[in-house]
C-alpha cells in the first residue's frame, strides 16, 4: 500500500505496540493529528506504559491495553508494527495493509536520508554523522532506532506546509528489525547508507544467521550508481555486501585499504580517507572519546560524510570535538580515583569485550542478563584482562561463569540488582580502578530495556558521588 497524505484523514489505523522509547507514540500521534481514527493496542498494562501514555491524553485515541483483538487488525485500513513484534504474529497476517513509522516516514518525507545499520557502532555512528552534518545544516534530525522516530519531525514539516527542505537532511539509525518492516519496500532508498559490521545477535528472533544478514543487507538494496554505500573492509560481509550493491561502494578499514579501492583507513591511529585519487588526514590521533572501535566508528561517518562533499575541516572539527552518547562508554562520574562508565548498550559479548579493552585502568567488570542465543567464544580472552566480575541475574550467567572458569577469572553474584552489584564493586575498587557496566547481554527481564538498565546505573552512581566524603577545603 503507497500511503498518501490526502489518504490519511478518515482513515482506520492500529498501532501495534505502543512501546516506550518513541515509535508507536509518535506514530499515534502523527495520524491522529493528521486525521485519522487510531486505535493503539499493547499487551502491557496501563501502568507499564504510563510515560507513552501521558504523551497522548490530549488526542483523541482508542486503546486496546492487556490484550490483543483480531478484528482491531483485519478491521483496520493499515496496521503499523513496533519492530519488536514478530512478524509471524497471526494479527499482522489479519492485516489488509501494513506498515511501519520508518516505511511511513520514507514514502512521504523527500528529505535526503543518510541510513545506518550494523551490529554494533551504529548509534555512534549515526549521532557523528548527524553531529558533523548539524554544525552546517542545523535543521538536520537524527532518528530511528536511537529511539526518535522520524514520524516526529516529519509531522513538525507538514504542519510547517514544507515536505522538502534541501538544506536539512535526515540522519537515521537503522535495526535489522526495522529495516525487514519497511513495508513498501521501495520507499527504502537512501542517498548514503552504512552497514557498521555484522556480528552474532538477536538470534533468539532469527531461525537462521543468514535471515540476520540479509535484512541488513536491505538497506542498500534500492539504490543505484548515484548513491553510495559504506561498507566495512575488515567484515567479511562487508565485502560481500559490497558484490551486490548497485551503488557506489566506500570502505572503511583498520589498516590501509588497497590502492585499488577508495574510502578511509586507519594508520598509526590517524584516520586518512582516500578519494579521487588523493589522500589527506581526516582524523586526530586524540579523540574525545575512547576505545579502537569508536576510532573505527568515527573514521566510518569520515567516510560517509566525505561521499556526501561535507568538507574536510568541517568533518575533522566535528569528528574531533565529538564526545559521544549515552550508554555507550559513557563516562559517568570519578568517585574516590574510581571511575564508573555506562556501558549498557553492550548488548551482544563482542560489544563487552571491546569496551574492556578501551582501558588500559584495571576494570571492574558489570555484566549478564538475558541470552539471545549469541556467540561466547573467544569471550573469555577478553575476561583475562578483567580484575573483577560482577553478574546480574539470568539465564546468561552460566555462559559467563564458563567463560570466566576458562580465564581463570573469579566472580561474585548473580545479584538480583543493579544496587546490589554496584555494592559489591564498592568493596573491591581501588583508586585508579573502572567501574565498568558493559553486560555483553540483552537486559530483559530485571529492566524494561537496555536504556533503563543505563540510567538505573547512571541515577545509582549519581547518588554514590553525592553521598561521598567531599575533600577537605584549604584554609
């Protein structure tokens, strides 16, 4: 279904999930305020989604809280999807049409759209990207799955009576999920995408890994010779990727890319790019924030941003004054000499591992939770270089107590929270020590998701600075 703006007044639309970061809210209200008749149905309870809902109680909205009914979905004229649904759920087969915020926001904005996708690095990636891009274009909007739908804005320049705005493009984000639910398909053809890197995740929602890979793959599928995919060179699905895309491919690389092909790589820690047969520096040795994958991270929106003629002094600037974003490697406070850093977007063990190895400080060590059916191996490598683990409970912890066996690493807990791990920790640290929540696991179960799982860490060690003993003042 190619959904039209004079289309949606009168319509019949059920939202699937209302959720609580953004999604199902944004398009609730988008069609409501374009004149639509919504209903938003969600097992979750009312209390559950009380923040969702106190964002929409001056609209008019029906809901269908606790349960879901078929006739709510074959009795609608388009369903729109939250990404976490399964899109075996019998009531989106009930559906006559459906859709998502993402698919809905790219067949009506003509915004130009730079897409990022990858296992991990893509928030990063995408917040230095649209960092970069707003120091010349301050209209630009970065959404998606950095939980800011784009429906968002998208309502905010209809209302404005502009559809277009040349000068503002939209940075965005991209899951796997929300890549397979852009429904229709062509809607999904960006200027500029990015696939970060494809590593084992969500495997728990996937039969098979090759299903994984090839959603991400869709983010290119659309585009052509006038577009440009950026594609990892130290991947080999980068490589493959780059086999079937019909744009033109960039690399980005650890080490020096070969002559034949153009992009950026990294030499000695300096980022270089490498673009019409001329080279130049592009990234500083000293970055504001730390570890070799965000070294990895920014020299890939370098390369993104160079394909796009931002010039190169804007984007080493940028680049260069960048600090990052929340839970990732988010440095939250120094307590008595201890640093503690919110790591929580460290969801699959791969993302751990590389966090521990951005300290050269002994690390006290954070993590469990959820499996998502993931790969441990080679996890225990990375335990070895850990003074200090602390598990949170679930049905993950006997994949960590493996792997700390085989480092030979003790551990302490699982501890049922957060507070009690971080009470733990206190016992252990010495100046000079990091504090490191890094779970290298999904957080279902003891948090509502990963970003609560952050700022329930965030408010503990917030009050852990506040209640400690101030150094005495010189009289």
């Amino acid at each position: 279904m190619k959904l039209r703006l004079e289309d949606i007044p009168g319509m019949h639309i059920t939202i699937m999930g209302l959720g609580l970061h953004g999604g199902g809210a944004a398009a609730a209200r988008f069609f409501s305020r374009l004149g639509a008749r919504v209903l938003v149905t969600d097992l979750r309870t009312s209390d559950e989604l009380a923040s969702s809902l106190i964002s929409l109680e001056d609209l008019d909205i029906s809901y269908r809280l606790g349960e879901h009914r078929m006739d709510d979905f074959s009795g609608a004229d388009l369903v729109i999807k939250n990404p976490a649904v399964p899109p075996n759920s019998p009531y989106l087969q009930a559906a006559k049409a459906l859709s998502s915020d993402i698919a809905v926001f790219l067949g009506l904005s003509r915004r130009e759209v730079f897409a990022i996708t990858g296992t991990k690095g893509k928030s990063t990636t995408a917040s230095a990207v649209y960092h970069v891009l707003s120091r010349d274009f301050p209209q630009t909007d970065l959404g998606g799955n950095i939980t800011v739908s784009p429906l968002s804005f998208l309502l905010r320049d209809i209302n404005k009576g502009v559809l277009r705005e040349s000068d503002a493009p939209v940075v965005l984000e991209l899951s796997s999920w929300q890549l397979a639910d852009c429904i229709p398909r062509e809607g999904l053809k960006p200027r500029y995408s990015m696939i970060t890197n494809i590593m084992h995740d969500h495997q728990n929602r996937y039969e098979k890994f090759a299903d994984y890979v090839a959603d991400k793959a869709l983010i290119f599928t659309n585009q052509n010779a006038d577009d440009f995919s950026v594609l990892n060179y130290d991947d080999p699905y980068g490589r493959e990727y780059a086999e079937k895309s019909g744009a033109k491919v960039l690399y980005f690389s650890n080490t020096t890319l070969p002559d034949s092909l153009e992009g950026g790589f990294l030499r000695n820690k300096t980022g270089f790019l490498r673009y019409g047969g001329k080279e130049l520096e592009i990234l500083p040795e000293n970055l504001g924030i730390p570890g070799t994958h965000n070294r990895l991270n920014l020299l890939a929106a370098a390369v993104m941003l160079q394909a796009a003629q931002v010039p190169a002094e804007t984007v080493r600037e940028g680049l260069g004054e960048f600090r990052g974003i929340p839970h990732r490697l988010e440095k939250v406070a120094c307590i008595g000499g201890v640093s503690y850093v919110n790591d929580s977007a460290a969801t699959i063990p791969q993302a751990a591992a590389a966090a521990i190895s951005s300290f050269e400080a002994p690390v006290r060590l954070i993590a469990g939770g959820t499996d998502k059916d993931l790969d441990f191996s080679g996890f225990s490598d990375a335990l070895r270089r850990v003074s200090g683990l602390y598990l949170l409970e679930g049905n993950a912890t006997l994949r960590f107590e493996a792997a700390a066996s085989k480092a030979n690493l003790p551990y302490k807990g699982p501890f049922d929270s957060l507070k009690s791990a971080l009470t733990a920790v206190q016992s252990d640290v010495c100046p000079g020590d990091v504090v490191l929540l890094s779970p290298g696991c999904a957080s279902f179960g003891m948090f509502q998701n990963e970003f609560h799982r952050g700022d329930l860490f965030r408010d503990l060690v917030r009050k852990m600075s506040a209640e400690s003993p101030k150094p005495a003042k010189n009289s």
